[in-house]
C-alpha cells in the first residue's frame, strides 16, 4: 500500500510492454549522450509535444530525472537579486535548486494564504535587504499534493494573490499529474484553472506514469530560453528510450488517445478507492491529514515506537506500507503513509481496512475524538475518557 | 468491581450518546462482560480470554509509549531495572515518610484541636 504506482500503469504485463520491448531492441537501454550533442532522438521530441498538448500548454521539455529537474532549472530561472518564496513542506529538490540559484528565500507557512499574502506585500513593500531596489522577480514555489501531508495547494487563492502582487508561479505537481482531476491533467483541472495562469508547471513521470524523468512546461518563450540555459538540459545525458516509450504510451492510455476507455477506467477507480478508503479510516477512528481528493493518506501514529510497531504489524499480517519519522515529518508526528492505485480492487482495500482496525485497536492508534457515524459503541475508551 | 464497571459505563455512555437506540443498549453488554476492561488504556474492542493477555497487552503499551519497544533486549532490561529500583525507592521513602509528614502537617494548620492538654496549661499559667 506504499508505491506512487497512482494509475497502475508500473503492473508486469508482458503485452503491455511489447512496444517497450520494441524499443529497447531498437535503441539500447540509454543514449549515453546529451540532448544537444547527439542525445536528441525523435520520440523525444514527440513526447515533448505529447506532453505539451497533454498539459493544455504552448511547449514543454523533458528531463531524464525527477530531482534533477528542480534542483538544476530553478537556478536557471531565478538568480542573486530575486526572491523566493517557498512553502514550509516543499520537498528537498525545490529546497536544493532554491539554494542553488543564489536568490534570497522566505519561508510561508503551509498553505497559509494570510502569511503568504504577508510575505508578498512585505517584500513588494521593503524590496531587497540592504539596497531597497525592488526585485527583479518573485517566484511562489509551491507543491500540487504534498507527499507527507497529502494536502493540495491552494490554487485560486494563490493565482489571485500572485496576480495582485505581479509574481511568477512554479507548480511542482509531482504527485498530482494523473492522479487527481477529472480527466488526470492534475491540480489545474481539479480547480477549474487555466493552465496559462501558472508560469512553469513541472512534474515527474515517476509517479502516475510509471517511469522516470520529470518535464518542465509553460510558454515557449520559456522552455526555449531553458533549452539552452538550464544546466539539466545541457550537461545531463538524455532520457533513454525504453523510458520515453513509456511515458508516451501511458499518457497515450490516459487521454484516451490509443483507443480504449482504460485511462479514464483507470482514473475513475483511483478517485473512487481515494473516496472510499478515506471515509472508511475515518469511520474507524483514525487520524487523517490531506485533502479528500488526494490519493496520498498519511495515518498519524504520533509516538515513535508506535512506528516501528505498526510495520512489523502489518507486514505479519502480510500488507507492506511505508511509515515515516523524524527527519521527514516533525519528531512527534510520526505517520504512516498510504498511497491508492487504481490497480487496488475493492477486495484488497477491504482486506487492508479490516487488518487496519486489528491492529488499530491492539496499538491504540484510533485517536480521533469525532462521533463515529456508522459504527454504534458508545462506550469505546475513548470516548468515555473524553467525556467524563 | 465489576459493578463499579457498570456503573462508570453507564455514565459515560449517557454523556456521549444520549440517543441509545434498543439495539444499542443490548449490544453494550457484552462488551462490559469480558473480563477486566477498564477505560484507563483505551482497550474498546479487544478481547482478552484472560488476565495473562491483559497484563501482556499492558506491558506491550508500556514498551511503546515509553518507546523502550525498539531497544535490544539487555537495553530495555537496563531501562525496566533503573525504572523498577526508583518506584521501589519511591514506595519505601513514601511508606517511612508520608504518615509523619502528614501528622505534622495536620498540627501546623489545626493546631486548635491537634495540640497537647500540656501547652494550653503552659498558657493559662
């Protein structure tokens, strides 16, 4: 129950991997050369516009790795004399490319629109620290879902304020691409805006996708200028072929493109076992982080020694999942993190909730203190302890 | 025991869900049947056959929330020794100590009616 595997589309299935296959009797397993020296192949550059078209943008670019697209773009875009203004929980890559670019960096609280509307007018207002000139660029970094938190970013709220304060946007939708919206095109759809109101979406085909790499995409202007300026695009050996097929088929899968309705199958069960999964740990009693639509769902353990419990726990009664401590998450709120796929049938998810609630009750993890609507035991611990 | 259980229940149980329908009230029995389930560990739907897997289940809780549950085995009979010596230092100094400490505290604030015949007839004369 731990994989990013959102969409399925990461299954060992000798017929869907035919073409892949295909590719890699073709090509080789990898390029061994950058895009622009002899790395540029055409499926490359049809991914490119694949991407594009998928997104409802002028132009994107590929890169071979997912980190690498953060960390070695932002230093491309921003640099000393910019300001940027990053989420509490953005993930190490933003971190690292943010530290990178040399530009001065503020901190909001997590998706606190107040501190970060503060944050932008003090900045506009006082511009930089000992000069006083204005800044040459603001840059809001934030996340589409957050690993750990499974929260999603606030978008309206942010394209508003970003309006208002003439800032840039940088949409790091590393697990929402696929895996939330309607039809999987990611935080955009799901609140209805458009994609020309953010300046550079990002993503990583690791998760939905099944593959590697990550894309940056947004205006043409941009993706040219980072062609030839970001240091990914020039030093960083191409993404290899296999991979590329990859992507290209998944995607191909999710717009409905190759002909069948098992993308939009696929994303349809994603939601639905998102939905039903959710509202059954918290029927059960369990503390639960994250936006209803997020695939992502963190379970809070709380105490250390719970943590390790709970994965020996489970792995007896044969379900691996993925618990998180400190370095990830502040040292008291230790969670164990549960990632949906659409290839999880009713069945498992039942299997796993049952297993949940055993092992709920024997470690005392069912903190919730909410009326529980569907099951009738007034006289749980709990409860009693808090009412009396 | 067993009725100072039900009666706890009973209470708590008013509290939180004022609206027991009758399949509600019947189910609630069996629950406060098994054996030795008092609200302190929040120990709701678990069955214990005996008083053996309750007190293990307790010491397991003990293990995990002083968090000792990931130690090697000699570190967590370190911690249980050290633990152990202090209550018992705690328990003697209490059982030598508490009853002198509270008599001399009742004299100091009650002195009116915990002194001696002796002082008041010091007094008078």
């Amino acid at each position: 129950m731990g994989s990013y595997n959102y969409l399925g589309f990461a299954e060992n299935n000798a017929d869907f991997l035919k073409t892949v296959a295909d590719k890699v009797q073709r090509y080789g397993a990898g390029v061994c050369s950058t895009r622009q020296e002899i790395g540029n192949l055409n499926m490359h550059q049809e991914l490119e516009q694949l991407v594009a078209h998928f997104l409802g943008v002028e132009s994107s670019m590929i890169f071979g790795m997912g980190f690498a697209t953060n960390s070695m773009n932002i230093p491309a875009l921003v640099g000393k004399g910019c300001l940027i203004v990053s989420d509490e929980l953005n993930h190490t890559s933003l971190i690292l490319g943010a530290r990178l670019s040399g530009a001065t960096i503020r901190v909001f609280k997590h998706n606190n629109m107040h501190s970060l509307e503060k944050l932008l007018r003090e900045a506009v207002c006082s511009g930089q620290p000992r000069t006083r000139r204005p800044w040459k660029k603001i840059l809001i970094m934030v996340e589409g879902i957050y690993s750990m938190e499974g929260s999603v970013a606030r978008l309206p709220e942010i394209i508003a304020l970003k309006k208002k304060y003439k800032a840039y946007l940088y949409l790091d939708e590393a697990h929402s691409i696929g895996a939330v919206g309607p039809s999987g095109r990611g935080v955009t759809e799901l609140f209805n805006v458009s994609p020309a109101d953010v300046d550079v979406m990002m993503g990583t085909f690791t998760k939905s996708f099944g593959a590697a790499g990550g894309y940056i995409a947004g205006k043409k202007d941009l993706v040219d200028y980072l062609r030839s300026h970001s240091h990914s695009a020039v030093y960083a050996s191409a993404m290899s072929p296999p991979i590329t097929e990859q992507v290209t088929r998944a995607m191909k899968c999710i717009m409905g493109q190759d002909g069948s309705m098992e993308g939009i199958r696929r994303i349809r069960q994603l939601a639905e076992n998102t939905r039903y999964f959710r509202a059954k740990l918290k029927d059960m009693g369990f503390i639960i982080y994250g936006d209803d639509d997020s695939p992502v769902v963190p379970v809070l353990l709380y105490m250390p020694g719970k943590v390790v419990a709970f994965a020996r726990e489970m792995l007896e009664r044969r379900i691996g999942v993925v618990v998180v401590g400190f370095p990830a998450t502040p040292i008291t709120e230790a969670r164990a993190r549960f990632c949906l796929s659409a290839s999880h049938t009713r069945e498992i998810l039942d299997q796993v909730l049952h297993h949940m609630n055993e092992v709920g009750d024997l470690l005392c993890l069912k903190f919730s203190r909410r009326k529980r609507s569907s099951w009738p035991d007034p006289c749980k611990g709990t409860n009693s302890e808090v009412d009396s | 025991m067993r009725r100072l259980f039900y009666s706890r229940g009973d209470a708590s149980c008013s509290l939180s869900s004022y609206r027991l329908t009758a399949e509600e009230k019947t189910r609630r029995f069996p629950l406060a049947e098994t054996p030795l389930l008092f609200a302190f560990p929040p120990a709701g739907r678990m069955n214990f056959k005996n008083m053996r897997e309750y007190l293990a289940w307790l010491y397991y809780q003990y293990l995990l929330i002083t968090g000792i549950y990931v130690l090697e085995p000699w570190e967590k009979s370190i911690f249980n020794s050290v633990l152990f010596s202090a209550i018992a230092m705690v328990v003697y100094t209490s059982y030598v100590f508490v009853p002198i400490h509270v008599h001399l505290a009742l004299e100091f604030f009650f002195e009116n009616f915990g002194g001696q015949p002796e002082s008041t007839m010091a007094l008078m004369n």
